[in-house]
C-alpha cells in the first residue's frame, strides 16, 4: 500500500544549494525512504525499505558504486 505523500516532509541535501541544480529529495515516512527529483515534484516517486536505504548510502560514501 503507498501511503498519502500529500503532507510528507520532504528534504533536500544541504550541499545542494539555492541554483536549481539536479537534487533528489527525501521523506521519511514509516519504515520506507521515498525519492523525488526536486524539480518534478508530481513525477515519479520512489520508494525503499529504509535498510535498503541504508545500505545504498554505505555503499556511495565508500566509494563501493559501479556506474
């Protein structure tokens, strides 16, 4: 079941300043992490266990991404 996202706070990273720039947005809501592009606010939202979240933020901050 996806929840009403309607009143989700939603963040933006710190380090993505005021210039319009590509930023990902995130809510916390229950045990799920949700994700937006900050400049298609009505797109597309996607939604992970917050473990998973976790592990994906481990992952970035080892450098442990392929791509």
């Amino acid at each position: 079941m996806i929840p009403d996202l309607s009143t989700a706070t939603w963040r933006k990273a710190s380090r993505s300043g005021g210039n319009g720039g590509q930023c990902v947005e995130l809510a916390l809501v229950g045990d799920r992490t949700f994700t937006r592009d900050s400049k298609n606010v009505g797109g597309a939202v996607l939604s992970f266990s917050n473990g998973a979240w976790g592990l994906f933020l481990d992952a970035a901050k080892d450098d442990r991404l392929d791509g």
